[in-house]
C-alpha cells in the first residue's frame, strides 16, 4: 500500500528519464535537469490529486484505468499513470510526438 499522497515510479521511468535528460542535455544541460526536476514536481501534485489528468484510450484492457497528464511547464513530456490506493503509480514519461500507442505495445 502507498502512503497518502504519494507516488511509485515503475523501473523504466527512471530509464526515461535519463534519456529525456541526455537528449536535451545536448543542447543544453541546465534545461535537461529543468526538465527532469519538473516531472519529479509533476509527480507530487498528480499524487496529492489524482483526478488531474485524462483517461486514455487503449485497446488492451489491461491498460483501461491509465492516465496522462503533462509534465509541469514541458507540455511536449506526457506522463503516463494510474490511481493507487493513497496516491498514484507513474507508469511512463514520453515525449508527446511519439507514437504512445506503439510505446505501450498496441
């Protein structure tokens, strides 16, 4: 069980989120850590109210009651979730562009 308010990553998306800071770190490095600061922000107030955020569209119904809401101020990085009891469970964090529905194996 999950303490109130908090949430669970799974263990791609700190994978994901080394790639998304690598990526913009190319660019430009004090961006990069923006980024990745915000979606740990982003986690915070998705557990504190679940509710924010769209239910999505899947044809496997394993994947009925997942969630995206996009990363604080980085419209372009979605995340991708599910309500748990006293919080929620991050199940992915994608640039928007990408084919999502190939990325959860549709």
């Amino acid at each position: 069980m999950v303490p109130a308010g908090r949430f669970i990553l799974d263990p791609c998306v700190e994978e994901e989120l080394w790639a998304i800071w690598e990526f913009i770190a190319d660019d430009n490095p004090d961006a990069a850590g923006r980024v990745v600061e915000a979606a740990y922000e982003t986690f915070k107030d998705l557990a504190a109210s679940p509710g924010l955020g769209r239910p999505r569209r899947f044809r496997n119904p394993r994947l009925r009651d997942v969630r995206s809401w996009r990363v604080s101020g980085f419209d372009n990085y979605l995340i991708f979730y599910r309500i748990v009891p006293d919080g929620v469970q991050v199940l992915h964090v994608y640039h928007g562009a990408r084919d999502i529905e190939a990325l959860f194996g549709e």
